[in-house]
C-alpha cells in the first residue's frame, strides 16, 4: 500500500539530483559577488517568498 501512494505522488521524470545542482549552481551565481549580510537577506527574502506559495 505505501508503495502504490509513493508511485501516485511521485512526479513523473522528476530528476532529484539535477534540480538539486540547478538550484545550488543558481544560488552560488546570485550569490558569488556578495558579502555576508547581503547574503543573509538573500536567503531572509527567499525564505519569505517561498512561505507565501
């Protein structure tokens, strides 16, 4: 039974491992040229946008 709702919730074709190097290759670009408190309300302000979604 467990396996049959993990198969109905899986999404199709999801690759884990190339959306996790996606995200952190986009972070480390948005990120490379700041310093440490602009990289804090980086992080602060995504924090916020993903919890309205």
């Amino acid at each position: 039974m467990v396996n049959n709702i993990i198969k109905e919730t899986a999404i199709k074709d999801f690759k884990a491992v190339q959306f996790m190097r996606e995200v952190r290759d986009k972070i480390s670009n948005d990120v490379k040229d700041m310093n440490f408190e602009q990289i804090k309300r980086y992080f602060e302000e995504r924090k916020l946008e993903f919890t309205k979604k």
